[in-house]
C-alpha cells in the first residue's frame, strides 16, 4: 500500500470513489454523480500547502484524502478542512485510520495548526473515526442538508494541531 500526492491520472478513479459515496446518503451532499471534468478545477487547486493524496494497492487508486483551505481569507490560511474517500471493496480495512494519521502527522511540514471534518450527524462510522484521533464537536447545523426529502444535521470535528 502506497500514499502518494495524486496525479492527473489518478482523477478517473478519485471521481469514481467519490461518485460511490453519493447513493449512501452519508458522506457527500451532492445528490447525482459528478464527471472528471466538473472536478478539474477542484484537482488543480490542490498544491503542496494543500495536498491531494491518494491510496494505491496492486498498482489501483482504492482511497483519497483532501486539504482544503478554510473559508478562502488569509487570517485562516493555517485552518483546514479534510475530506476522506474509500472505495466501497476497501471500507473497513484502516484505510482511513492511516489517512487521517498520516494528515495529522503532516500538519506541521504543511504549516497547518487546524483540522476540520464536516461530517453528517448520522455518520456514525466517520464520526468514531475522527473521535478516536481526539477530534472534537466544535458546530453542530442542525437541519441544513435535505438527502432524499430527509433533513440532515452536519457536524464540525475540530482538532487542534500543537
């Protein structure tokens, strides 16, 4: 298994991962799959300060995670937001446990002191998971997601990085 900064080449598989989130209703709020050319733009905003990696085993992409700036003023340019995305065959086998450790641990070469998940409440799997590596409820927005007529809650996962 290898983490690497992702490539344009890597874009088909990232999309495909994400696109696989969609139906659950759990992880995304967009509500139809998106294309590889909608996420362009999105692909190259990432850079060095704000990486894009992605999991690759026996040579497939099977996982991805994302820094995005916070809120786009420079006062929060050392605030993040992650996202992490995990093929449907590999859920459940640590793949996010290892992103998100491997996030915390790059945080400092990255000039990153903050962590954010936006997370929806009835996310209880990613909810443990940023728990267990000490994340805290920071927000709580209650209702502000409509998924299928069913409104949904979204909760901020803070992390303080020292």
């Amino acid at each position: 298994m290898n983490i690497r900064i992702a490539t344009r080449a890597d874009l088909p598989a990232i999309v495909e991962i994400y696109n696989e989130t969609i139906p659950t209703r759990m992880v995304t709020a967009d509500l139809e799959p998106v294309s590889v050319e909608s996420r362009e733009k999105w692909f190259f905003e990432h850079s060095e300060e704000r990486p894009l990696w992605v999991v690759e085993q026996n040579g497939k992409v099977c996982a991805w995670l994302s820094f995005r700036s916070f809120y786009g003023r420079p006062a929060y340019r050392h605030t993040v937001e992650i996202g992490i995305y995990i093929a449907q065959t590999q859920r459940g086998k640590g793949l996010g446990k290892l992103l998100l450790q491997k996030a915390i641990d790059e945080c400092p070469k990255l000039g990153i002191k903050t962590l954010l998940g936006f997370i929806f409440a009835h996310n209880e799997p990613s909810l443990r998971l940023f728990s267990r590596f000490g994340f805290e409820k920071w927000g709580h927005f209650p209702m502000v997601a409509e998924l299928d007529g069913v409104e949904r809650d979204l909760i901020v996962m803070g992390k303080r990085i020292e």
